[in-house]
C-alpha cells in the first residue's frame, strides 16, 4: 500500500483528532478511571495510542530518536510481550500521574514528530502500511473508548449524560422481520489483499456453506424483552450449560444497562438513564445472552461465513449490517487456512488472541466512520456484555 | 437400529461388568473421595451411570416401575435440568452415604431389572438405541473413572499405585516422525447413520479442505521434555494470550504429573511414578500446551476435519490414531451443518456444551476397547489436563 | 506431675480406647472425608494424635525408635513448624491411603509400643507429663471428631444419623433464666499449677472486676428463635460491622443446622434431622451471632474472668456451666500476663494462636468427661460456627 | 461541652480549611482514584466531612433545611446504616461524577450554612458537642487521607511526589534504646470526662497491672533491617500461625514501600522514592510484622493500658510517645467495663468496630497537631500496613 503523503498526513490528522474529541465531554477525573480490568481509562487509550506510534514507527524510523517520556514505554504497553516489561491492566485506573494534560501533551509531540516524519520525501509501502495499521488500531480504541466510558459512567448512581441522545443512540427502527434465504455451496471469504485489512481477515479462501437464512434486521429492545418477561433468564433449557452457570452465579435477569424502575424498563446509556425504546436495537448481550435468545426464537446465531457471504450480496435483503450493533456469529475466534501472524511485535496484534472468543460481524454505532468492512473480524469472549453487541438470527435451510 | 435381546443383553452385561472391574482394586475410601470438582468419585460415576438406565430406561418402560431409593435421583443426577434438582457438583465427595457396598447393591438391582425388562418380548428400535446410548455412556465414564483415580492418587504423596504397569501404561514407541499430505478439497466427514454413534457426530456434511499434511505419530515425552528444557514454558511469544496468563497465574513450568527428582524426570501414572520414558507419547497436556508446542515445531495442531479426513484413509500413513491419546484439534467445538438436539432430557446430552471447549479426537490408552469412532468428538475446555490428551502436529501445505 | 505407672498406662488405655470407639458407627468412607478446609477426617485425627505420640515421645525415648512409616510424619503433622514439613489442610480428604484399617494398625503398633514403654521403671515428671498432654491433646480431638462428623453429615441431604439421640443430644432444660450478681474487685484467675492445664491457662494472676451479672442458664433454642423471627438477622443495627458483612456475603437468616420444612424448624444433629426442641440449649452459633444476640436481649457476652469468677464460686447459682455447650466471652484470646511458651516443638500448641481469636470457657456436650475445667480457655474465630458453642449472658451492674 | 460561638467558629474553620490545603497539592485525577478497598479518594474524604456535618447537625438544627444535593446523602455514608444506603466501599474509585470543583462547591456551601448556624444566638452544649465531633471526625480523616494517598502513588511506577520531605518526613532520631520500669498495680485508665473525647475512651475504668518494662523510644528503621536481614521473614517460629500464613499468602519479605534498588534499601514516602534512613523510626508494619519483631528482639508488644500507665507520667523516660507513629498494643479492641454506645446514628462511630481489631496508642507524623490524647484508642485490624504504625517493645518484670 503506498499513499500520498498529503492524504496520509490529512489522514492521521483527521483520525488523531477525533480521539480528543471523543474525549472533550469529560472531566480529567472520567478520563483517569478504571471500572473493571476489561475497560481502561480514556487517558490510557488515548496514551496507549500514541505510544504505539512512538513505538512502532518513530523508533524505527525517526532519526535521533529519544523517547518523550522513557517511563511511557511500560506504563503504555498493552500486552506486546516483545516490546517489553507492562503495567499491570487491571491497575491502569491507579495512574493518575501522567495527568491528563500531560498525555495531551505527549500526543502533541509525537503528532508533530510524526508530521515532520511524513513531511520527509522517502517513505515506502512498509512505512505507510505501519501508520494505517497504526491509525486503524486507533479507531479500534475510539471505540473502546466509547464503551469502557458507558461502563465507567454506567457505575455512578448519579446516572451521569455523556453527550445529547442525537448524537450517541441510533434512531429506532421499526421494519418487520423477514427471511432471507441463500444457497450456499463453494464460495470464498475473506480478505483480497486490495487496501487495509488486519492480518486476521485473510487470506481469502474457500470454504462450503450449507443451505441457509438470515433475518432481514437485528433483534430489537421489544423482542428481548418478550424474552425476558417470558421467563427466557429463568430456563435453562434454552441456555448453554456454561451460560446457564455463568448467569446464575451472577443472578442475571436481564441485559446489562437495563434496570426496571416502578414497572418500566430503562436503559442507561451515553445520553443518561431512558425509557425503554422497543423499536431500537437491543445491545450489550453476551454470546450466551445471544445464543439462548435466538433457541428461544426457534433459530440461531450465523456463522461468520453465513454472514460474510449474505453481506457480500449487498444490504438490500438483509439491513443493519454495519453501524448499528455488532453481531454475533457462532464462529469460534480461529486462524483461517494459511494464516500467518506478521513477523516482529506487531504480530501480537491478532493471532494470540484466538481461542475462546466468539467472532463478531459488521459494527456498531460506535465504531469510526470508515473503520468496518464486509470482511473485518471483531471478537471478544463469550462473557462480554460492554460492548454494543447485538442478534443476528440465522436458520438451517433444506 | 434393533438388536437381538440376547446379544445386547450380553453386552450390557459385558459393559457393566466392566465398571465394577475397574473400582476392584480400590478401596471405599478411594471410590468415594474426589480431587477437584472436575473430576467425580469412582462411587458416583458406579452411581451415576447407574442412576441412566434407571431414569431413561426403567422409569418409562419397566411395569410398576418404583426407585430403587428416591433420594438418588438427585444424587446421581449429573447435568439433566430437564429430570430436576441435582447435588452440586463439587460436594460429591461428601457423599460417603451411600456407602460403596450400596451402591454395588444398586447397580445389581437395576442389572436385574434391565435383565427382566430385556428378556421380554416387545422391545423395539427406540428402546435398544436408549440402552445402547446408556452402555456408550458407562463406557464414557469407565475413561472418566481412570482418569479422576489417577488424579485422586497423585494428590497423595505416598504415589499409591493403581495397577501394574504393563496393564494400564502402553508401550513405547520409536518410530521417526515423517510427514503425510492430503489434498483436501471438498470433503465429507461426520457420521453416516449407520452404528452407534453421538448426536454430535452428525449430521454427515461437506467441508471444504486446503491441503494439508500431518504428523505420522504423536509428540513423544522426549519430544516435550526438549521443549521444557529449551525453555517453552518461559516464552511468551510461543503461546496463546491467555495460555501465557494461564500458565503464569499457575506457575506451571512442565506437563501435569511430570517430577523433577535428582535431576530426572519422572511421570506419576496408575502404576505409580516411573521415570520419564522418553519414546513413550506425551499425555495430560491441556490445549494452550499443545499449541504452544506445535508453534515452537514449526506446525499447528489439525482440524478437527483434517484429522478425520486422513484417519478415514486408514492408519497406514498415520498411525497412533486410537488407544495411546486423545489428540488436540484447533477446532472449537460447535454443531455440524443441521444438528439438531434429541428431543427430551437426552438431548441435554452434547448441544449445551457447544461452547468454549476444543475437539479432541481419537481415543486413549483409558478409552474402553470398541468404544471410539472416526467420527467420535470429544471435546474439554482449553485448561483441561488430567485426560490422556496429547499432540498430533499438522502443517499448511502448498 | 508424676503418676504410677500401671495408673498412667490404664488412663492411656482409656482414652485412647474411646477415640477407635467414637469411629465405630462410621464406615470407611466416613473416616476419610473433610467437609471443608476446617474440619479433618476421622481418619486423620485418629493418626494425628498417635503421631503426637511417636513424634513426641517415643522418638526422644524408646530405645532404638523407628518410625511406623517415615511418610506419617509430614501426612499426620498438623501444624509444627518445629518438626518439619506438613501435608496441606485443605487436602487432607484425599488422603484416601493409607486406609483406615492401616491407620488403626498405626494406632495399635504405637500404643504397644508405649505399653513397653511405660512398663520400664525409670521415667520421670517430663516424660509423664508429656503423655499427659498427649492424652489431653487426643481428647481435644475428640471433640472435634464429633464436630468434623456432624458438619460431614450434614452435607449430605440424606440427613445419615451417627448415632442415637439418646447417646449424643443432651436432655432439654427448661429453668426460668435468672440473674446472679457478683461484686468483682481484685480476683485472681488463672490455673495454679497442680494437676494438669495446658500451657496458656497460666500463670494464675491478679484481675480487676467491675460489679457484674451473669445468667443463671445459657440461651434457649426457643429464645433464639424468637430473635431470628423477630428480624434479628435483618437488623443491621444490632451486629457487629464484621458480623453484618460476613452474615450478609453468605446470606445467613438463621443458625446453622437449622432447616425450615413446612413452616417448622427442624435441626440437623448427630442423631439426623430431628424437631426444634424449644426447651434444649442453643448451639452452632458464630461469635458474631451470640453477640448480636445478646444486644437484642439488652445484655452482653462475659468476659473470661468474670466466668471464670462466676465459676469459681459454683454451679449453684449459676448452671450450665459444663457439658452443655461452650461459653462465648468477649475476651480475645491472649497470653496471660507473665506468659511463657513451653520449649521445644510442643511450645507451638496455644501461643501462636493468640490473634484474631474468641475465648470459649465451660465445656460442651461432645467433650470427653473430666477433660474439662474451671480455667480452660477454648478459642475459636468469631466466624465458626460447626462447633457446639452457645450463649451465656452478662451485664453491668452499679 | 460549651464553647463560645465565636471560637467554636474559628476552630471550624481551621480545620476545615486544613483538609483542603491537604488536597491543594493534588490533580483531579489523583483526588478521585482509589487504589484499594481499604483506602478512599481524597475527593471522597472532602465529600464525607461535609456529608456528616450537612446530616448530623445541619439536618437537625438549620430552619428550612434542605440538602445541598439529595444523591450525596447515599454517595458519601461511610458505614452509618441508621442514615440509610450507602455506596459500595470498593466503588468510591468510580465517582468522577460530581467532579473534585463540585465537591469544593459543596464544601464551601455546607461551610456557609454551618457559619450562619454557629452565629445565631442559641446553640447548647449538645449541638456543640456534636459539631466538636464533626472536627474531630474530619481531622481523622486527614491523616487518612495521607495514608491513602501515599498508598495510590506507591502504585504508580513513576514514585510520584506529594510534597518536599522536610513537610512529610519525620526528622531521624538517633537515642539509644533503653528500659524503663514501672510497677503498676491497681491503677486507672480512660478518659475523665472533660475535653473532648470519643466514645471509646471511657468511661475512666480500674485496672490491674502486673510490673512490667517499656523501651525508651520506637524501633528504628536499622533494627528493622537487621531483622530482615536475619531472616526474621522466613523463620516461623516468631510469627503468629495466621500471621505466617498471610505473610506466606503474599510472599512479603520487607516491610510495605521498602524497595530493593541494586543493593540497597529505598523507601517509598510522600516525598517520594528515598534511601532508607537508619535512624529514622520504622513504619508501616502490620500488628503481624510487629508482633514477630517483638519476638525476635525478646521482647512483646505493650498492653493498652501498660502504654497508657506510662505514657500518663510524661514523656521524660518514655519518648517519642506522639507525633512519630501509632504504636500496636497487644490489646484487642474491646469495650471498657460499663462502656455505652451513644444514641441514634453518631452510636456506630465506634463500637460496632469492636472485633477482630488491635488498639494502636500514641499519634503519627500524619496525625493533625492537637488530635491525639494520652487515652487515645486507634484501632487497626492486624493487617493494616498503610498507615503509619510503628513498635514501642515491652517487656515483664519480676
């Protein structure tokens, strides 16, 4: 991949920025807290980011490099074994020094070290590709920001608003459900190798997909909660047996955020505490959550290839494929044939994470404009809820 | 599938003996103790197994059928939500009553009233294929009793001997390594309908295969030992992100059993502890240990599909496939194309453990002669070490 | 101390006769449970408390000792520091080998061994008073076989009966509660040093008492009830911080071995599952519990000197004092003014107990007869509960 | 207690004032982080100051009450169940919302209210007396909040500074060690009734004590060391049995914010990482830690009353009694005889504490100037290693 240098900058301008602004609604305090080891503070999200830059393409390529801060480089280190020593994540809450505006202003100095980087005439593919991926691991942060933000706040009894409803919730959406049906047979997922991909999305290769359908839209907030009212928490015949275990320990009756005030449901989200919307798509369920919802509705959740290959054929049966909630698929996290991680740390990036997580398709309301693709692959255990995760129902066909 | 009454009735009897030889030569104490709450007293799994034919076979066809005690019902319930309430499964031990010679007295009376119920005339396919599915059920435990002996009595720092070793250890084997490639392409795999066989081992179904070679035996414990000593379990970039944080939170530094005494190694078994053969296959690896391997080999473990589709082509090129260890796939275990569960309390039999367990295929020294299939999936959770579960590596090819 | 030989031989026959005969109703399996980290196994305590013997005494004193078995001397040491390593507590179910037919070999190899022993002429004070605190150590553990057994029982929802009511459940009591008061001032308490005590019932020293009352009986399993049906367990305000907490992480609504069935209590004792007797002594209850208790009836626990001053003075106008159930004080377990600890590994019996510990004083129903006095000083953890251990009220007076 | 309105104000002012300076050094992210669940933000401490005056007198005694924010009620209880809920301890790290201004805002406001309340001209002895206790109970609360804060930057690996050492740290003192006799006898401890004192200091009580010896100042750091260095940490036989396990539990081999930097000793204070200062009085040590010094030095840790005895014949034998660090007694804190919970919700201030703690005499480098009496009674569960707790050893006599 070679780029321009002008769109590269403009590029790196325009996402950089966006992560400040993400982070302009709160306070010094929102930004330094940790409210469960799963989460990070804004202000390591927006430290983490900019080390990984600092570390991956100023310290290869920089001439005279000298890091801004040598202590950053272990306080900032998510979990790249080959880089070195990190600070343990569960306790990235605790550091309340570098204070915010320091942060600010380390990512002031590797902006502008990175400007003048860019500025220089001779950089190549590998260069370039190394500042996308750095940019698209930053829009994957953004929207953790979002998410770890929800939870923090999600926490204070005061039920505080991160920003207007306009801005932050999607607007309801009220079609009826239909079916789509497809054929199946020999067909290719994965990445083509043309513009970003992550390692993890290819190679593109064959794969053999049986008869099946999807449905035309996600799962909404009214049909969840037939579920829940119809006793769906209650019956362990529609669970997993390690979902059912795992909902009963913690005595889950419902999806996280939402809470039954004086007969109602609400839900809290980054606008604050509101009323149920049954017309909006439900979110924050985990895998089992998903699982036991789509057994009770007589289906169940699509593998990701099902969903690649329906996707590939355009939005026009099948809606709300990106922007509105990640899916879940029944697809266990794995290498697909003839995956190589990337030599070097950044080859931590993906491979080592794939065992016991669930494969997650399209993307949520929260992600980045610009950030999903038909082929990305999102993932996380079976048990998260913080996310903006959501019901895609899938059915056998012939 | 019908059978004549008295060939399965010489079955039952062979199967059921079995078990009861196998607790021979242990004492009360030891059949009724458990290790860790995976694992289950020898006593219970008599019970348990027991407790099957009583509730899905005598209860719906014997006449004036009546419990043998009603209290076992919930006793010696495993995982059934659909027969009711169960004793929690990290108090088993805790049962001392029934005693060991009640539980004896147990069995011999449903052995007595399935001989009554098998000598009678009217007994169809449904009923035959309900007891078969009993008997391949005892025979699951008859490995799990094995198993949970052997962790039993390496808590005890006498290392108690089970049974001699040339009935309960296989012979080493030498052979050198090579490699065999499959072509792959669009295959079949999964059980035909024809014999025995677990839900879960259909429906039959294509799948597509690149082309693959795999390893002509297992990984031997001289094989491992060079990776414990060529320090593997101190690298990081060898291992999945949670292996690595597995492995560290347990400070584990070799395979479960393994003693460091003077220098050498040695291996605790049902026959005690012997030292470390080292043509002898390396068993009690959990999945994060069989990948971290196979990374620092140079391979990967096999899918599930790879595995079955070279076994189907006969052991010629690729032997030790069944009776030295179950062998790690990098498959998750997850329902074919079109499974569907039985109807009623057996169906809770395998879809509700489709979650964050891997496939395991083959079978081991401790698996019961006949019992194991092509097509047979076992399947455990990724930390699991205390099966005979071992490495057949595989490799891309092409 | 000394003693005649043939007196100090029949008194170790007796009490080490009475420890086989407590096992007699169990089975083996029964022997070799442990309920929980806590409790021991039968089997245990029958080898612990010969192994204080061979460790203790015949080690420093038969000619030409060797141990019965090298490897009991880590599997039976409880908690002696000085003497080596240890077998972990909370693994000492799994202990299944030896059996218990080879442990009570143990316990007839080494009481034969101390017979000779003891029929040579010359041993002196240390040697006698040495068995003498073996003797006592071994009824110590004869309480605590009785405690470990019904906790073991009680996990069982068979509800196994140990033994007959008539043999283990003392007879109700039904006086009216009175009130004794005792003036106090400069008292003495503490053992005098004739006849045995253990090491932390001395030196026998000057106190000072304000003016006190105590109660004339210990509390009613009736009047107990009557706080748990009056909400005492739902009123924060009578508890102790701790006590609040730790009732509220475990959710406990009433004593332990309560059962509420169709609207009756019913309490799990040695003699099964048997009716609330309202009239019957209050047992198995938590400091936190007594003392909460004891706030809602307007008074107070006691301190160990004013029971044992109260005591002193005679059964008369205060009951109850032994063979009931033991007393909860208020005074935290310490030494004594002018404690010292013995020398030698024996010193590691009550010293290094002294913290975050209750004393108990009086004696209980499961206490051997005569193992008792006026200035024992039973100790336990504010959170236990599995002992037989009851409420004696105080208050102030003046 | 009644005091001139005007003077009463001035000292409200002072005191409250000073919690702010406290804070002035501190960011808002490091005001509203909370680095373990024994310890609380700054932010939090300013808040619950505030909330006890607004509660417990504002409520009661201002015309037209209401209060300055209705959820603060529930955000900043402490433990007071007779106010009502109370957010979760652990969770006090979450609050961001209301930020530290806000907070600042509430100060000022409640300080306002408060001032128009002290001018009017009727306020007896009873409102008095509980606005004392307000100071009182904030002024503890500043020394918490330095201990709390030195504990969250000791979690930060930068070893940020809090303030110049010559504001924190003590100066070094460099006596010899020397015993100082005292005969006790019948004597008296507790507070008279005049001044001011908490509930726990009385009433004025007889007690008796035997003769004993106590050390003319506090253990130093070299001391210290040398028991590190011996071994002290790594030889049972001078520990507590719980004290051992805890300290084995959590591989501590120093003593907390004592660092190994190439050879040689640091410690971490709140004027950052510096040398271990010999001469300079050990702290930080848990009654565990202390108590096994004790041993090691031949010595033992003093009863409350012994340090009160001495302590009230002045300073001139016995130094270092205040200002230096809180001294562990042996005396587990407990009622004195005739000791009364107050009325109404200021009752659970102390006596519900009383179980499972160990009563600390004398006064820290972080206690404010003027808080700490000789009848004093801190209270610390045995544990506690981050306030500044130090040894005075004792020793019997005769």
């Amino acid at each position: 991949m070679t780029m321009a240098s002008n769109t590269l900058q403009s590029r790196y301008t325009a996402v950089r920025g966006r992560s400040v602004a993400l982070a302009a609604p709160l306070s010094p305090e929102d930004c330094s807290a940790q409210s469960m080891p799963d989460a990070s503070p804004t202000k390591w999200h927006l430290a983490h980011t900019t080390w990984f830059f600092e570390t991956f393409v100023l310290e290869a390529h920089e001439p005279g490099f000298a890091p801004f801060a040598p202590a950053f480089r272990v306080l900032f280190n998510s979990y790249y074994n080959g880089v070195g020593a990190k600070h343990p994540r569960p306790q990235r809450g605790l550091l309340t020094r570098p204070a915010l505006h320091e942060v600010l202003a380390y990512r002031a100095d590797v902006d502008a070290r990175m400007a003048r980087l860019l500025s220089t005439v001779a950089h190549g593919a590998a260069l370039c590709a190394l500042i996308e991926l750095g940019l698209q691991h930053e829009q994957q942060h953004q929207e953790l920001m979002l998410t770890d933000i929800l939870h923090l706040l999600s926490c204070n009894p005061l039920f505080p608003v991160y920003a207007a409803a306009c801005d932050v919730v999607p607007p309801p959406v009220a079609a009826t459900l239909t079916w789509h049906s497809f054929d199946g047979g020999l067909i290719e997922i994965g990445h083509k190798g043309e513009g970003f991909a992550f390692d993890n999305e290819g190679p593109r290769h064959r794969t053999y997909l049986h008869p099946y359908a999807l449905a035309s839209r996600l799962v909404t907030q009214a049909e969840f909660a037939a579920f829940v009212e119809g006793g769906g928490y209650q019956n362990p015949m529609l669970w997993l047996a390690e979902g059912w275990d795992w909902r009963a320990a913690q005595g889950l009756n419902h999806p996280l955020y939402w809470h039954r005030v004086e007969g109602e449901w609400y839900c809290f989200t980054l606008a604050g505490l509101q009323p149920l919307e049954g017309d909006q798509t439900v979110v924050h369920l985990s895998y089992y959550e998903a699982d036991a919802y789509a057994r009770w509705a007589g289906a169940r959740l699509p593998t990701e290839a099902e969903w690649e290959h329906a996707a590939a054929q355009g939005a026009d049966p099948v809606a709300q494929l990106f922007g509105v909630a990640w899916q879940w698929t029944q697809s266990s996290y794995a290498p697909y044939p003839g995956f190589r991680v990337a030599a070097g740390a950044v080859g931590e990036y993906n491979g080592k994470f794939m065992v016991n997580q669930y494969v997650l398709r399209g993307s949520s309301c929260a992600t980045p404009p610009g950030h999903a693709r038909l082929t990305y692959r999102n993932f996380f255990p079976a048990t998260a809820r913080w996310q903006f995760t959501g019901i895609r129902l899938a059915r056998d066909l012939g």
